[in-house]
C-alpha cells in the first residue's frame, strides 16, 4: 500500500552542523514531497516542498533533494540553529486517495548548542 | 483570513461518549482532511473531502463519521469514543493551483482524551 518511510527518528547535531533526513516512497506515480516542521505543542507547518519535476529545490538555509529513481528524498538543513530543533515530517502524495498526503514517522531533531 | 480554525482545543470524553470536533476554513480550499497523531506514528489520515458533498475513508477511518455540507465546514464525528481515541486531532484544508494541488494548512489541534 501507500507508504513513506522516515529516517532517523532521532538526530542530535552541534550548532552549526548540518542535518539530513531522508525518506523513502513506495508509489512511483506521486508528484509532491512537502517538507513540515511541528514545534512542541504546535500545528504542522510547511518549510520547503518540491514537485516531481524538480530535482533538487534551496530556501535560505533548507534544501530538498528528489530522487525519482530510486524513490526517495531527503531534506537537508545547514548552518544549524538551536531554534531549527522540531520535529520534521516528510510527506508525499499518492495516485490513489485523491492525491492525499500520506506522512513519515516524524524525526526529532535536536540542535545542541 | 483566520485561516484553518478547530474547536475545541481540549476535550476529555468517557468511553462511550459521542462529540463532533468542528473545522472551518475561510480559504475557499476545495480539500480538507482530518489525520490524527500519535507518539512515534505521525499523521495518519483518518476521512478527507475534495468538495461538498464528497467525503471519503483515509487509513484509519473506524469510529469516526465525517460530512461536508458546506465549502468552509468539514466537522468529525466520534460516535462511541473508546480509549484508542486518545489523540491529537488535525484538520487541514488545500486548494488548487492551476490543476495542481496546492500548500495544505494545518489547524491547531484538538487534543481529545478518552477514560
């Protein structure tokens, strides 16, 4: 069935470092991969997403990156801020389900300062 | 705009309880949808809507009810709440951007506890 996969479920980096986090996909018809971030307590909120497209998609200092391939995408963000701690969900839509999103697992990011 | 609103934010039910969860949008987005979430298991689509009128089942639509009278109002119902209910509750909303399906939004959650 429909099915994204997220990894890690965890990820501690040191301020300044970068973090990627990657995440596969199992239909090949689908043709959006939104990026979210969800503070404690928070709603979901877009970051960064990218169409099929597209291969490889920057805003500031978060970038995605597609593979239609191989089927997966990764989300990478440099330069690490305390703040950018969140937990980050991958999405993708599937030719059923009227192209609903169909999220990861999430991953808790931690930024050490 | 208010954007995607719910209510309410909390709700503690006993187990065999009925309520409806209310989700409005003032967007005029086709598509709303409702996923719960869970520790470690993310957002798991429970019905969606692509218009009035339509309503259909997400991965784990037992024990919810849902309809779509109006553009802007996508209500959940629980009809016999169980303590496998116990979540967090988002309601989202799309539209279309020339053919293709646009940013979806996020509301701000109802946390509902079942005892």
């Amino acid at each position: 069935g429909e099915n994204v996969e997220q990894h890690p479920s965890t990820l501690s980096v040191q301020e300044g470092d970068s973090a990627v986090i990657k995440c596969t996909y199992s239909d090949s018809a689908s043709n959006y991969f939104p990026w979210y971030k969800q503070e404690l307590g928070k709603r979901p909120q877009l970051i960064i997403d990218i169409r099929s497209n597209v291969g490889e998609k920057k805003d500031q200092r978060i970038a995605v990156t597609l593979n239609k391939t191989a089927k997966h995408f990764s989300l990478h963000i440099t330069e690490t801020q305390p703040e950018d701690s969140a937990v980050y969900f991958c999405a993708a839509t599937f030719s059923g389900s009227a192209r609903q999103l169909t999220f990861g697992s999430g991953t808790q990011l931690t930024v050490l300062p | 705009n208010a954007g995607v609103t719910q209510t309410p934010k909390f709700q503690v039910l006993k187990t065999g309880q009925s309520m409806t969860l209310q989700c409005a949008q003032d967007m005029n987005h086709e598509y709303m949808s409702w996923y719960r979430q869970d520790p470690g298991m993310g957002l798991r689509l429970i019905h969606y809507s692509v218009g009035a009128g339509i309503t259909d089942q997400g991965e784990v639509p037992n024990g919810y009810n849902v309809s779509r009278s109006t553009t802007e109002d996508f209500p959940l119902r629980l009809l016999s709440a169980a303590p496998s209910q116990t979540s967090v509750y988002f309601c989202a909303s799309r539209s279309r951007v020339q053919g293709k399906l646009d940013e979806q939004y996020f509301g701000p959650g109802t946390r509902l506890t079942v005892t």
